[in-house]
C-alpha cells in the first residue's frame, strides 16, 4: 500500500483568514478552480511537468491508439466533421468557465 501524507496546515490557516475577512469563498474558490484547470489543459499541451521537466514521448503503441481520437470523439457528439476539429483544436484553450458559463448557468 501507498500513502502519501501532505501537511496543509499553512494552506488551511491561510484559507480560514481568508474566509474570516470574506464570508463567501465561492468566487475565490471558483478562480482557483479555473487556474488550477487551465494550468493542467496547458500541462497537457507543451507536455510538461509542474516542475517544468519535460514528459516521456508516448510510445508509439499510444500514439497509434490516440490517433483519430479528435474525430470520433467529434462525431459521437454529434458535431462536424474535421473541420468542426481543426477549427477547435486552432483556438487557444479556455477555461471551462468561459466556454460554458458559470455552473449555475449549465444544463
């Protein structure tokens, strides 16, 4: 078995004060949501590691599953075709939030 032990007593003070001086933490905790997000989609793209080390190239076995995995995915959902595709994947990413809209607002 593994166990990992993390000690977040500064974090959780810090957020305690934070939430003693603010009341409502839903729009602080909404913004660390979406940095945290962003920087995983942007992790995902340069394959790099939170300490800035670059990832192992995937092995051509995952490549070669991966490949076309844009275009079925598209057409499950029921939008186009490639150029439903190339055009998403030529946008720069954002955050969930902007694209969708506030949970509240979300179907």
């Amino acid at each position: 078995m593994i166990r990992i032990e993390i000690d977040d007593s500064e974090l959780r003070r810090a957020m305690d004060t934070l939430q003693r001086r603010v009341g409502d933490m839903t729009p602080a905790m909404r913004e660390i949501g979406e940095v945290l997000t962003q920087s995983t989609i942007d992790r995902f793209k340069t394959s790099t590691a939170p300490d800035g080390s670059r990832w192992a190239p995937n092995k051509p076995s995952t490549r070669a599953r991966k490949k076309g995995t844009r275009l079925r995915r598209a057409r499950r959902s029921g939008r186009g075709g490639i150029s439903d595709v190339a055009a998403r994947a030529s946008r720069p990413a954002e955050s969930p939030m902007a694209a969708h809209g506030p949970p509240e607002h979300r179907r």
